[in-house]
C-alpha cells in the first residue's frame, strides 16, 4: 500500500512528496533510523515536516522530534544532486516498512485451520 499522497518538482533539483505514516506504531525509533541511515546517503538536502516542524532529516534527534503516529502526513523536501533518487528511495523505504510489519504481524499465532 503506497504511502505517497502527491509528488512535485519544486525545481531542477529540488523535489517534495506528501507521504502518510501507515506503520500501526509511527516513525518510532528502529523505522526513523533506518529513514535517517538511508537520508545519509544521499548528496541532497533532506528535510521532513509536519503541520508544525521541520526538521534534518539526516539528524536522529531531530526525526524523533516529529513524533509522527501513524496517520500523520509528511512532507519530505529534497535539494541537490541526489534529490530525485532521494524522494523515491526514502518513500520506497515508508513502503518496506509497513510491509515488514504486516508480514510479521501473523508471525507466531496459531493457525486453527
């Protein structure tokens, strides 16, 4: 299920998306970091906001500051070389992650069938 509401080009090399959290327990911890792992890789400015901050999206610190609960809307801004690939990396990421929950949440139940 795709987390991306609406993607623009702000400029040549600056891109922004509107995302929805859909992992059921938010950006915590384990799933902001592995956001601010991949962020580090690219060759762009990366910020994310929401209604009331923005913030590095290269920065744990600041990620977590968000407190993004599932539902929350994101906007992820990117400026530079890598900002195209950047926007669709760290949106193919939000996606992995809710998929990775979904598969591991009928992980050790038993079956009746």
């Amino acid at each position: 299920m795709p987390t991306r509401i609406k993607e623009r080009q702000v400029s040549e090399s600056s891109y922004e998306i509107e995302v929805e959290v859909r992992n059921p327990e938010g950006l915590h911890m384990r799933p902001a970091m592995q956001f601010v792992d991949l962020a580090n890789t690219f060759d762009a400015e990366i910020s994310v906001s929401n209604q009331d901050t923005t913030v590095d999206a290269k920065s744990i610190m600041q990620m977590t500051m968000l407190a993004a609960t599932c539902g929350t809307r994101l906007t992820i801004r990117a400026e530079g070389v890598d900002a195209r690939k950047a926007i669709d990396s760290l949106q193919e990421l939000l996606d992995q992650i809710v998929s990775d929950v979904s598969s591991q949440s009928g992980v050790g139940q038993k079956d009746d069938g």
